[in-house]
C-alpha cells in the first residue's frame, strides 16, 4: 500500500516541478550585471550607403533613440508619430516631420536644454527606416501601392510592382509628389551610364506613373536565341546597340555576328545584316524586327558514317569533321571532299580549314560510282557473259546463212 502511495505522488509531484521550472524561467529578468536593452528587435534594411544626416528627410514612423547624460544617463526609444512629432519623456512634444535628420537632432537638443535639462549633454540617433505606401499607376506587371523606406529606388520599387510591362516607357516616367510637383525622369539614363538622379528615392505621398508606349509607332520585335523575346518599346533615336545593352539576354547558342533588322520600306521588306562594330550607328526605327541568330555550326554530309551538324571549333580542317562524323564510309572518297562556305565560295581538300557555317560533302568514289557495290569477279563474270552471247549470236547467223 505505501509503495503504491508513493508513486502516484510521484506522478502528481513531477509536472508540477516541470511547471515551476518552466514558470520560473518565463519570469526571469536580466542576470545580474546585465540590463534590458532599450533598443527593439528590427530587421536589417539594405542600404546602398550610410545615411546622409544632411539628406535624410525625417518622417511618420521613424525609430530614433535619444541619450541625455546628466548626473544619470537616459536613453530612451522614440517613434515620431502619424502627426510628425517626437514625444520625449518628461521633456515635452517636438514638431519634427519634413526636417532633416541633423535639424532634428539640433531642435531636439536645444528642445531638452530649454524645457528640462538645461546642463545635460543630449545625444540622438536614427535607429531604423520608417515604411510607406507609394503608388505605382500603369506599365509594370502589379500595379498598386507598394511598401518601401525612403532608401529604396525606383529600381527596386518596379521589381516590387512586377518589373515593367514590356511596352512600358522607360524613358518617359513621372514622378508626382503629395505638392503636385513633377519630375521627369528617364531610366534608360541610369540603365546605360548609372546616373542615379534617373533613379530616385522617394517620399510620403508620391505617386510613380510608367506610360504605356505605341506599340505601332514606338514598337519592334526582337527575337531569336535569346530569353525574353517579343515586342519593346524603344526610346527617340535609340541605337542597336543601346537597345541590345538594356534588353537582350543572350542564349549561350547566340551568333552576335549575325544580326539581321528586317524593315518596311516602301511597302517592300529589306533586310540589315548588321556587324558588331556597326550596332552603335544602327538607329532603330518603328516597326523593325530584330533577330539573333543562333550561332552557325558545321553540316558534315555525303558518305560518312554519321552526317549531321557539328560545333565549330576555330582552326579545325575538313580532315577534323569527317574523324567527327566518323570517317568515311567504304564509298566515300574524303580525298574529293568538298567544303561550301556561306558566301558561295568553294574548296576541294581535306586540309581546307573549315569556317563558321561551312557544309563539307564527302562525294563518292569513282569505283563505286562506275560500278556500285559489285565485286571485280562479278564485273567479269558478267562482261564474258555478254561476250559468249554475242559470240554465240554470230555463230547461230552464219549457220543458218546459205552457203
């Protein structure tokens, strides 16, 4: 009886201390010799540089942390309001929105000295961004408000909204601020040279409004080995090259010397075959359809054990893709090899060396043209054949002759 007493106070006795322990832990404070940090828990937030103290324009839901050293030292986390104000413990309410970062921690010191601590020594930090809405109207892929911090550009807020649509206007975009102020900017400027003044921050209020382009009048198609083919919209007087810069994403197989614009012109289709060095004079023009080609390989034809298209290696011969196609079959003649090149031209030799787009043709031998697959015998047997039976025809004629 005592034995069975004692284990189910066991049993009543063990989740009670579990819970004591557990509740003695959730209750615990600092450990002595440590204090609570008054600064919050925050997440990181990319920045491309420090903070400009002179630039940093102070706002609705800023995170600031102020220090006052008198005989005690205070440090205490602030939050300006939706109203734009710091409310500072014991000191008082500070206007501070619109100002920036180094005018609010001259006002907030002089604020402390004048309305409590006239011999303190105050001290005040940005501790973290603010967050806000910023409206995104027109040519992106998710249009709409979109949360950012004064530190992020226009850049990352298209890539938050979608990425642009593939007939947006990059380079007619507007900026309109909560005063109804514009500034015009053109992205294509910090695309192709990284001018940031074309890729601005922004501020409580503002609206970004991407344009849609004319597709017939501002339009052209870019296809071929490359990702992200279709129609684009391109700016006044944009060259190839420009164009090329900012919107093709080359497939491995891409041949850039192979560039061909077709274009209307006077009713009648023409065709640019455009070089690299000749894409910076290129202007395009409305209406233009871009192709890249994939890059031209080797056609190894004829009488060779596996005919088929190969990659071009620069400084192989013929000799070099017919190894690769396996060599020659039984009827072909590799020493009568014919390479024909892409403009027309042509060479006979296995030590031809092969250029980019080359067909090589292995002909057949000249035995095995005359007399295909039979054997030297077999020619013979025939050809004598032929011969008695004619022997035998002249024979039977003069026999039935009258003599």
């Amino acid at each position: 009886m005592n034995r069975i007493l004692t284990t189910v106070m066991i049993i009543i006795i063990i989740p009670w201390v579990s819970y004591a322990q557990t509740f003695g832990r959730m209750e615990l404070g600092p450990s002595e010799g440590e204090e609570e940090s008054v600064f919050p828990e925050t997440e990181s937030v990319p920045l491309e540089k420090p903070v400009s103290a002179d630039e940093y324009v102070v706002g609705p839901g800023d995170k600031l942390t102020i220090n006052i050293l008198t005989s005690e030292s205070l440090t205490i986390p602030l939050v300006v309001t939706p109203t734009g104000a710091l409310i500072i413990p014991s000191v008082g309410v500070l206007p501070v929105a619109g100002d920036t970062l180094n005018q609010v921690v001259n006002k907030v010191r002089d604020f402390v000295k004048e309305q409590a601590y006239p011999n303190a020594k105050v001290t005040l930090a940005l501790t973290e961004l603010r967050t806000f809405l910023v409206q995104v109207i027109g040519a992106v892929g998710q249009p709409g408000f979109i949360e950012i911090t004064p530190a992020i550009r226009m850049g990352d807020l298209v890539e938050f909204a979608g990425g642009f649509h593939q007939l947006a206007r990059e380079f007619d975009i507007t900026v309109l601020s909560n005063t109804g102020e514009e500034h015009k900017i053109d992205f294509l400027q910090f695309i192709l040279y990284g001018d940031l003044g074309h890729n601005p921050t922004f501020q409580e209020g503002d609206k970004l409004i991407i344009p849609f382009g004319d597709v017939e009048k501002e339009g052209v198609v870019i296809r071929g080995a490359l990702s992200g083919r279709g129609y684009d919209i391109i700016a006044p007087s944009e060259t190839l090259e420009h164009f090329l810069w900012r919107k093709a994403q080359f497939l491995e197989s891409a041949d850039l010397e192979s560039v061909t614009i077709t274009r209307l012109k006077n009713g009648k289709e023409e065709f640019l075959n455009v070089r690299p060095e000749h894409f910076s004079l290129t202007m395009l023009k409305p209406g233009d359809t871009i192709d890249i080609l994939r890059e031209r390989g080797i056609s190894v034809n004829g009488f060779v054990q596996t005919p088929g298209s190969f990659e071009f290696f620069p400084g192989f011969t013929a000799a070099d893709y017919i190894n690769l196609a396996g060599g020659n079959t039984a009827e072909g003649s590799p020493n009568r090899v014919l390479i024909r090149h892409l403009d027309g031209s042509k060479d006979r030799g296995q030590d031809v060396l092969v250029r980019r787009g080359d067909v090589i043709v292995v002909p057949r031998n000249l035995n095995s043209s005359i007399f295909g697959e039979s054997s030297l015998m077999q020619i013979g047997t025939a050809l004598l054949t032929v011969y008695l039976t004619y022997l035998a025809t002249q024979a039977n004629d003069q026999a039935q002759t009258p003599q």
